[in-house]
C-alpha cells in the first residue's frame, strides 16, 4: 500500500517536473522569439512570376511570426511615393526530428506596369529585407527573353553559383529555371541547409524570378520543404505549372510524381490530364501564331548516357519517357511529340548532354548539314551540372549515336529566344573561366505537331 502511494507521488512530480520542463522551453522560444528582433528579420528573399504575366511574387521567411507581410516598392525607393502591398503568410514546420518552424510570406504585386523597373523591401514593421530590384518582362511576345537554366545546384559546391552572380548583376537575365534537385537537400539538418540555400540564391533570386520544378531531392515529406520555400505560378503547390514569356510557352512539370507514387497516384494522373490540356492549348494555331516556342523542363531524363542511372538505358526504359512500367500510362515522349513540343530540358545528370532531335530512339534531324533547323522531333537538353557535392557523374563509354554534344564540366545554360524562328543556346562552363563550350541555334520556320514519324 504504501508502496503504492510512494509510486503515486513519484508519478506526479514526474509529471510536474516534466510540466514545468515544457513551460521552461515554451518561455525561452518566447524570449528567443520575442526579446529579438532579428527573428523577424526577412531573409531567404526570392521571386517568382505571378500568374499573368506582368505580376510578381515576392516571397520570404521570418523565424517568429511578425503577423505581417507586406512589401514596399516604388520605381525609386528613395525618392517616390512607396505602395504597399499586403500579402499572406504560412507556418512551414519541417518534417525532421527539431520540428523546425518558420514563416514563409508570400506577396503577389499585381498591374505592374510592363518593361519597368521596381525597387522594393519586404517584411513587417518589425523588421524590412534590403532594397532589391527588378524588372517587368516586355509586354507582349516581340521580344526576346533571356534565360539562365540548370539542375542539380547544392549548397556546397555550388561551383556556377559565383558566375551566375555576376551574370544576374549585370542584367543579362529576364528568368533563371532551376530544373530541380536543391540544396542537398533542403530538408538535412532539420532544414538548416535549405535555409542557407535559400539565402545563397537570394543573390539572384530577389532579382530575377527564380522559376523551379521539383526533383527527387525534393522527395522527404512529401515535398513538403519544395511545396513551402516556392510559389510558382497555379494553384499546384508548384509541382507543375505554365507560363509565357515572350516568343516561348515555358511548361514545367515534375517526374516525381512518376516515382514517388505512395504520395498519390492522383498526383500522376492529374499532371498528365494537366500537361493534356496545356499543351494541346498553346499548340493551338492562333496561340502558336503569338507564341510560337514551346519549351518544357523536369527534372529526370528521358534519355541519358550514364551507365549508372538505372532509369536510362535502353535496356530498362524510363518512365518518364514511356510511362510507367509494363501499362505503359502515361508517357510524356508521344505526348509532347504529338504536341509539339520544340525543346527539352532535363538535369539529374550531373553534367551536360545536347541530344539530336529525337523519338522513340531515333534521330530525325532536319538535314544532315543542318540537323537544328526544322527539326522533325524535339531537341532534348540535359543540364545537370551546375555543382553540388554529390560531384560529377561519368558517360558511358559507348556513346549513343543520338549524343550531340557532352561536356563534363560544371555550368549553366543559357537560353536567349531571339524571336519566332530563332532559338539561340549557349553552355557556359565554370571550369573553363566561362567560356562557351556548346552554342548553337535552333531555327524553325513553323511549328506545330510532327508528322507522323516514320
Ligand atoms: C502574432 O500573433 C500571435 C497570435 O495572435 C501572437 O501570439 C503573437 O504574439 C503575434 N506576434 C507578434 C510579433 O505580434
Ligand atoms: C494585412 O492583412 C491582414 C489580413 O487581412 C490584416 O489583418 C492586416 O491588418 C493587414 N495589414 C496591413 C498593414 O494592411
Ligand atoms: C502530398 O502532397 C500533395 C500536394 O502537393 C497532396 O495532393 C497529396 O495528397 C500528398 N500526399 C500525401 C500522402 O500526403
Ligand atoms: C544528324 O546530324 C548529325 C550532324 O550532321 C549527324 O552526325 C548524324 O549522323 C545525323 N543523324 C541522322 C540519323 O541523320
Ligand atoms: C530572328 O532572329 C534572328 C537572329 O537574331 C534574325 O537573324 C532574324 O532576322 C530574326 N527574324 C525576324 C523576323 O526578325
Ligand atoms: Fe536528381
């Protein structure tokens, strides 16, 4: 009996002691949050294009929740009359073991006026980002958009991201596209090494709309950090998504959904019904007439010569490109060819591949001489290679007869679509001090579906 008691008693300071434990670390969150100021400093500041054209998202993270998220702009911020816009923010808890919070704002400028330059802020009254800058595409597709694009960029080893730095500074870009596999990863360390991401590509992110796909470093939670950290344009938590810029109808999409499928079947079904209706929109006659380019990115590959990757040989067809095993649901290779499709781009390679216009294996260059010009399938990119630590990947020693062009070298692509017939490429090497190792145009006279190969 009296044991029993004792056992009792035990119990309950236990349970006090453990009571007052958690009260102890409720207060020093609140101190920490509230007694600094720093916690609502914005930091990770990047931007994306809204859902028209001339609209753009402003998004960033706070540690503590300032209630608050508005940005400030104004074509001179300090000379002008600022406007105010007041945005929305999320609690983003990570999935690993510290349960890592942070505020994730999002705040969409809408009626910009186009080709203008912006100087805004971001944040709350506790605390305001530097004063970034921007600029509004063109209205219209008469123009000629500049693009940087590659894959597979860490946090350490981000060999491209100096050049890109100094690239992005001197204006030479209207978008960057990061075609997946982020930060490696973005969830380690509790998702400390996706916020030192973060902050690393805010260099060039709050400058220019930095525009993602998710790759399958994205994979834990549920893409929960990927889903939380961006804000593409739609309503698909950023898995897939379309957008305009000049002459190019840009298609983004994720080969996850293809790999990840305990996270939904649905999410397959749904992009493939989604990319359906997408594509067979802007091959419309009357849309190609305006935008006559339509490029796609994601991020595995349907074609690769890695002897490691398993998913790229011919032996053991991707599912990207044929759909998924044995049914054979839901490949993109018949759909984009039927589409249209003009151009492209892939990366998890780590390093860069120019195919020959391709289809089910075969080549069907335009000419001999002039393999890019009317080509009669589309042009595949893998650019994979801008740094990170999982290092360089090695071809294999056969090389198909597809293979274009490779380099092993860490870079970037650059795209400039010059107008409706003209598409010109380059690929900067970091290696080589920036020199162009690959350049070279795609010129097309028409565009629309292929013919039915042969
Ligand atoms: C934000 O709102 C929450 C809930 O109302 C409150 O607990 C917190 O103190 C507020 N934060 C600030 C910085 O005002
Ligand atoms: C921003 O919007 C929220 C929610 O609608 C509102 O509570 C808040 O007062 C607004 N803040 C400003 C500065 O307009
Ligand atoms: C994963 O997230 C997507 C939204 O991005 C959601 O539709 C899906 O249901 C989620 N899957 C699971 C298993 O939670
Ligand atoms: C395509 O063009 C390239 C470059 O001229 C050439 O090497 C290759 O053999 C061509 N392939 C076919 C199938 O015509
Ligand atoms: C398209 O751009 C190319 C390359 O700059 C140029 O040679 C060509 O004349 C342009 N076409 C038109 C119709 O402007
Ligand atoms: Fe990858």
């Amino acid at each position: 009996m009296q044991r029993l008691q004792q056992f009792f008693l035990l119990l309950l300071v236990g349970a006090a002691a453990a009571g007052l434990a958690q009260a102890t670390v409720a207060q020093e969150e609140q101190t920490k949050v509230a007694g600094n100021i720093v916690h609502y400093q914005p930091e990770q500041v990047h931007l994306a294009f809204g859902d028209n054209l001339q609209d753009i998202v402003v998004t960033w993270s706070t540690r503590g929740s300032p209630n608050a998220s508005l940005v400030n702009f104004a074509r001179n911020y300090a000379t002008d009359k600022l406007t105010t816009v007041n945005g929305t923010w999320q609690r983003f808890v990570d999935g690993g073991k510290k349960k890592r919070t942070q505020y994730v704002h999002n705040v969409e400028l809408r009626g910009l006026q186009p080709d203008t330059r912006y100087e805004y802020s971001c944040g709350s009254p506790l605390g305001w980002s530097p004063v970034f800058h921007f600029k509004t595409p063109p209205a219209g597709e008469q123009w000629s958009p500049s693009l940087a694009i590659y894959g597979d960029m860490g946090n350490e080893n981000a060999q491209s991201m100096g050049r890109l730095q100094q690239d992005t500074e001197r204006g030479m870009y209207d978008a960057i596209i990061h075609v997946g596999d982020f930060a490696y990863d973005m969830d380690t360390k509790n998702a400390a090494v996706g916020d030192a991401f973060m902050r690393q590509i805010e260099s060039v992110a709050a400058y220019v709309p930095y525009m993602v796909c998710p790759g399958n470093h994205e994979e834990k939670y549920n893409f929960s950090n990927y889903r939380a950290r961006f804000n593409m344009p739609g309503d698909t938590d950023s898995l897939w998504y379309s957008f305009n810029l000049g002459p190019v109808h840009f298609v983004s999409f994720s080969t996850e959904v293809y790999y990840f499928l305990s996270y939904g079947v649905k999410l397959l079904t749904k992009q493939f019904e989604w990319l359906e209706r997408d594509l067979a929109e802007a091959n419309l006659p009357e849309n190609r007439a305006k935008r006559p380019w339509i490029i796609t990115y994601g991020h595995r590959p349907m074609y690769c010569s890695d002897d490691k990757e398993y998913d790229c040989n011919a032996q053991l067809e991707t599912y990207i490109r044929q759909g998924l095993p044995m049914l054979k649901w839901f490949g993109l290779e018949d759909l984009f060819y039927k589409h249209g499709v003009d151009v492209e781009f892939f990366a998890h390679e780590h390093f860069y591949t120019r195919l020959w216009p391709i289809y089910n294996y075969k080549v069907y260059n335009g000419s001999m001489e002039a393999p890019y010009t009317n080509p009669k399938a589309p042009i595949q990119i893998i650019t994979g290679s801008a740094g990170c630590n999982e290092e360089r990947e090695p071809f294999s020693h056969d090389l198909p007869a597809w293979n274009a062009f490779h380099s092993n070298d860490y870079g970037y692509t650059r795209l400039k679509a010059h107008n409706g017939t003209h598409l010109h490429f380059e690929q900067v090497s970091d290696d080589q001090d920036g020199a162009i190792v690959d350049s070279f145009w795609v010129i097309k006279d028409q565009h629309g579906s292929y013919p039915p190969p042969k």
